[in-house]
C-alpha cells in the first residue's frame, strides 16, 4: 500500500498524474474526509469522487476503506514520531532542555496538521488491534520519548524524585495533544505561542530546583 | 424535558417506574448506547429496547434524539461546574491553592464519570450552536473558574508575570480532560493519584516562587 502499483487502462486526468502524487493527494483526500464525515459514516465513492477517479481505481492503490485509515493515521504518526525523536536526541547534555525541545516540537507538529491529528486521535480506535499495534509500536514508542527522557532526567537529578516518569509522560502528551482541540491557524494564539507556554509550564512542573537551574531556556 | 410529565396508558413494567426513576435511567441508558454507538448511529429504538419501553414512550420524555443528547451532555457539564465552583469559592485565601483544589476535583469528577464525560468531549459539537451555547454558557463558565482564579493569582503575585491567563487555563483544562483517554479503573493509577499529580504539576508549572512558597500543600 506504501508503494502503490498502478495498472494501465482507461484513465480519468487525475489518473494519469504520476503514481507517487496520486498516493498523496488520495492520503490528502481520505485524512480529509474522514475528518468530515468520520470513518464510519466516510465512503470511498465520495473519495473517490473528490479526486476525480472512479471508485473502482482505488483499488489499484488499497483493497479496503480500513487500509486507508491504517495508512492515514500511520502517516502522520511516524512523521510526528520522526518530529519527536530527532529532538529527543538532540544535542543538549541536559535531558530537561531536551525534553523541553520535544514537547514544543510536538506541539508546532500537531498545529501544523491538526486536521491528520484530530483523524489520528478520533479513528485510531476503528482499527483492529493487530494494525493499532503496528502504527503504535509494542511499546507506545511515541509515548516513551517523553518518559525515557523523563527517567534520564529523574536519574540526573533534574526532576522532583516524587515525580512517576510515566504519569508525567501520559500528562504532558496529554496537555499536548489536547490542542488539536482548540487551537486555530486564525485564532488568538500563534502555534509558537502555545508550544512555548506548553513546554516551559510542563518542564516547571516536574523539574528539580537543580533541573531548573541546568536547564537554559 | 428535565421535568418530564407522563401519560397514563398501557404501560410496560419499566414504565410503571416513578416518573425521576425513569428519566435516571433514560438519561444513563442514552449514554451508555451514544458512548457504544456514537451519536450518529445511536437509535431511539435501541435505547427504548434496552430499557424495555416502547419507542413511541420515549416522546413523553423527549421530542427527539437531539433532546436526549442536550441532556446529557448539559447533566455531566452541570455537575463538573458545580464540583469546581464550590471548590473555587472554598476557604484558602490563596487563589493558588484553591486552584489546587479545582484542578484535582475536576480530574476526578472526570475519572468517576468516564462515560458521560467520553459523550461529551466527542458528541458536544453535534449539537446545534444555541444549545452548545446553552450548555456551555455564554462565556464558558467552565473554563472561566480556571481562568479566574489564575488572574486572581497573577494579581496576588502567586503567578509569574509571563504567564497568560487565557492560555494557561486551557492548557490546564486540556491536560486534565485528556485524562479520559487514558484512565481505567482497573489500571496502575488511582483517581485520586492522577489528580494530584496533574494539579501539582499544573501549579509548579505556573506559579511565582512567592506562589509555591504560600501555596501550602
């Protein structure tokens, strides 16, 4: 599904573009009505009708409506897992500053695709556990930058030692996340804005006096 | 439809129920079928089956799934907003603590009401926007309790001068919510737990050393 193949025939102009951008604008065109109509109301005839092609091309590219969703919500995941962990291995010595990095990082990552996110959170429940489990990792690899980095930071004596790394991990995507929910490319707040505030309050929230002191913001 | 008026009739052994009794157990069953089904797909009949009333008995409750909906979404929005006004009005003569107290009743107003809360986190915006309106009031009287007590801090010192209010209090409004997602009654975090962890962090994150310092906990 990740490297389509095209089969020769009668093609409509959106099926003559080449295999590569018709893969994205179909990914483009289902994250959007999925978002619309959500997953189990969404159909592939209006996909389909969207792009310009006839339902039945589709199935040169997917053999279901659920490959769809799995490739969405999978697409904007490992981009922003991609995001998450280039920062988490970035070059501070001090994991608090990179941890501070990450959480701005996923904050700008998710206002800047809030339409694939909000799919990502609302549909990822539609996907039998075996492809959820897939797009997650065994070990909810998304969910782990935030806590190793925590535990790295607790070891260094940068966060309170009454601090659970995973309850934190879990509470700071969580204010994260919940942006999708309420921030607007229009609205009072710049995404910037927002990732800055985010970070710097999650990091005050858990960090040592010793942490707050190392970390240079 | 909160004081719902009967008929007499023929009437099945749900329907012989008190007249509150059964409008509980409309109200938790409608819930329980938009939480499974989502509000879309949700039935009237499926309701009225699972409670053993006639369909057509349902309209001496309600006009339609709309005002079934309306209820329940207002009755869990009402309940959290008197659990955190009462809080927000309490003795401490410190904002910041009784933000404290706000922040961990909410966290766990939300963990005891994981289904209601689902329905409205994901089924709000079903609602036509005077009713969205009416539930949420006109100048959304929940997040103002956060924002209030936040401004009220700033101005006592207890917060630091950078910190935006507005935007502190939907971060903090976020992180908590998102609790939903995760919290299981079964799991390795307890309710309470949870909410102290998030209203410590929360605080931490925000507060002027002044405000830690007065902010007894």
């Amino acid at each position: 599904m990740a490297n389509p193949t095209g089969l020769a025939g009668r093609r409509s102009a959106a099926e003559r573009k080449p295999r590569k951008e018709r893969w994205a604008e179909l990914i483009e065109t289902a994250t959007q009505v999925f978002y619309e109509r959500g997953y189990e109301a969404a159909s592939l005839q209006e996909i389909a009708n969207r792009i310009g092609m006839l339902k039945g091309s589709l199935y040169y590219y997917i053999q279901s409506k659920e490959d769809l969703l799995f490739e969405v919500v999978n697409e904007v995941h490992q981009k922003g897992l991609a995001v998450v962990t280039a920062l988490a291995q970035g070059p501070s010595p001090s994991p608090l500053e990179r941890l501070h990095r990450v959480i701005r990082g996923h904050v700008e990552h998710t206002c800047h695709n809030l339409v694939p996110t909000a799919v990502f959170l609302h549909e990822l429940s539609a996907l039998p556990e075996d492809r959820r489990r897939q797009v997650l990792g065994d070990k909810h690899s998304y969910q782990g930058v935030f806590r190793s980095l925590i535990e790295e930071a607790k070891a260094a004596g940068e966060v309170r030692e009454d601090v659970d790394p995973k309850l934190a991990a879990l509470s700071i995507l969580g204010s994260a996340n919940w942006v999708y929910r309420w921030y607007r490319p229009d609205g009072e707040f710049s995404a910037q804005q927002i990732a800055s505030h985010l970070a710097e309050t999650a990091i005050r929230g858990i960090a040592s006096e010793a942490g707050l002191a190392s970390c240079t913001r």
